[in-house]
C-alpha cells in the first residue's frame, strides 16, 4: 500500500515494493499524488513498471553533454558533431527533461530551424538528435515508451548544388580570403579548391600526414583515411605557413571558419557560394582536365559513381566539341 503524507504545503506519494527500488513524488494536491501511487502500484502489478526517474529529472542538454563525451569523440566526423552538438545545446529543447519531449516538441523546433537553415541541415541534425535519444534509451537506461525524433516527419534533403565558380571568381574568393583577419583562412580554401577535400578534413589535417617531397597528404573523414595529390599551387601555400603547437596544418576551428568564410564571398561578391560548394569546383576543374572517373574517386574519396557524380557540372558544350573532333 503506498503511503501519502503530508510535507510542507505539499503532498509526497511513496511506493516500496519488495524486488523494486523506493518510488516517491511530491504533488500540489493529495488527489494527485494518490492517482499517481496507483498508477505506479498497477504498473507493477502487471509487470509494466520501468524506471523513469532519470528521464524525468536528467536535462537533455546533460544527455548531448554525455553523449560529445561518450560517443561522438569516437566518430571520424567528431568536429563537426561536437559543432551541431553545441548548437542543440543553446536551443529551448536542450532545457527540457526527456521523458517532456514530445514529438510535437520536435516538429516545432523543426518548423523554426527550417527559417534559419537549408533542409538538409535540419536533416542531419535531427539524425543527430535521434541516436542521442537512441543511446539513451538503450545504454543509458533513460525510460522512454519511444524516441520522439522517430514521430515526426523529416525535411527532404536538398537538392544536388550545381554551383562552380569561373576563373575571375575564383581569384576574386581566393584574394578575399587573403583579407580575412585570421592568416589560416586563405591557405585553407587553396587547400580546399586543389584537393577536393571536406572541411572536417582539412581541419584534421596534421603535419605528420604531410609529404611535401611526394606531393600528397592523408586526410581522415567520414570514408576513412586516403592520400590526395597536392598541386603546386598547394605545396606553395603549405610552404609559407607557420607550424602549429597541436601538429595540425590549419588551427582553426569550424566556427571560425565559417564566419570567416563567409564574409570572404561576400566581400569577393559572389552569391551563394557554400563552403563545400569548394569541392564540387574542385572536382569539376579535375574532370575538365582529364582525369578518368576511378583517378577522381580515389581524390574525392566517395564510395560510389553515382555519389561522385553529384559533385560534377559536365558542360554539354564541352562535350559537343569532343564529340565532333572524334568524329572529325
């Protein structure tokens, strides 16, 4: 029988159970706590009961907090992880308890993201968001009867970006960048224009993993290590950078990077030019210059043709010009 008793201007209910940890809420009203005593005493009786203490007193932003610690640091794409993980930690859901989330919850950050960021963004992070609530339950034992990302409909990714720059552009970007407060953001977007390479994995990018002498770095990301070519322009930029205390290339965080980059296309006067736009111009001047689709593979690091393909403008003019001088 559980026990109601008074405490303070409140109600206290607590139910003790033989094979099952002490159970006790406080309520404004005794009616209160008695409903919810016998809802716990029910729960056990027909075996259903689980412990939800920690879903209702944790904090979701204590949850991403474990979760940075625990199972992102593991991740190849930890950088950018931790970044998404600290945007979600300032939001209004991160002070909410799990066990208060509800899918209707999700959908309203959802709909407000959505104002402030491309579809896809909001896809990924809500990825995020749903195997932190997918860890929790099943490792943590946080209690909840679902993960309330899985209740709400998810944004269609965007659309393949078809954005390169011309050469006028390009050098326009690049003494743009050369502007920028920090001296790391120029050689970091050459790096990115001659390599192909992610930002996270630029960013990673050690001097260990650096053979001027052979022309080629390893870089790590999401599809796992592989060694690009460096052009000269690359190498000379490398050349002329300082060597960093933590053994990385470019000391610079995402954030900062960002901004900074940002402000650089402004001021260069180009119109929605993305950071990862950089890898598609990149892979489309190697294209143009020759190189077979397994030599760009093995540069841009995808898994797939088809995959790599979404990286690459084929001009049909280009292609109507070698067509009439093999059939010449």
């Amino acid at each position: 029988m559980a026990t109601i008793r008074p405490m303070r201007d409140k109600w206290q209910a607590v139910v003790r159970r033989k094979g099952y940890p002490a159970q006790s809420k406080t309520f404004d009203l005794r009616k209160d706590a008695e409903k919810w005593a016998r809802q716990q005493e029910r729960a056990i009786d027909a075996g259903q009961w689980i412990d939800r203490t920690e879903a209702e007193q944790t904090t979701l932003k204590e949850l991403l907090k474990r979760y940075a610690t625990e199972v992102s640091k593991g991740k190849r794409g930890a950088d950018a992880e931790a970044y998404r993980i600290e945007q979600f930690k300032r939001s209004a859901l991160a002070r909410y308890a799990p066990a208060a989330i509800t899918g209707k919850a999700i959908a309203g950050w959802r709909d407000q993201r959505l104002t402030e960021v491309s579809p896809g963004t909001v896809l990924r992070e809500l990825q995020l968001l749903g195997h932190v609530f997918t860890v929790a339950m099943r490792e943590w034992g946080i209690a909840l009867h679902s993960n309330p990302v899985s209740l709400v409909r998810k944004p269609a990714p965007n659309k393949a970006r078809d954005r390169t720059l011309t050469d006028a552009q390009r050098d326009a970007l690049i003494a743009s960048c050369g502007k920028c407060q920090s001296p790391w953001i120029k050689p970091v977007v050459i790096f990115a224009l001659e390599t192909a390479t992610r930002r996270g994995e630029i960013l990673s990018l050690t001097w260990n993993n650096v053979c001027l002498e052979g022309r080629t770095a390893l870089v790590s990301g999401k599809t796992g290590a592989r060694k690009v070519p460096l052009s000269p322009a690359c190498i000379e930029a490398l050349r002329g950078l300082p060597r960093s205390l933590d053994g990385r290339v470019f000391p610079v965080t995402i954030e900062t990077l960002k901004q900074a980059y940002e402000r650089a296309v402004a001021r260069a006067g180009i119109d929605d030019f993305t950071f990862h736009d950089l890898r598609h111009d990149a892979l489309t001047r190697l294209a143009g210059m020759g190189f077979n689709i397994l030599e760009l593979r093995a540069i841009s690091g995808h898994t797939t043709a088809n995959m790599l393909q979404l990286y690459l403008s084929i001009d049909a003019g280009n292609l109507a010009s070698k067509l009439a001088a093999a059939c010449a």
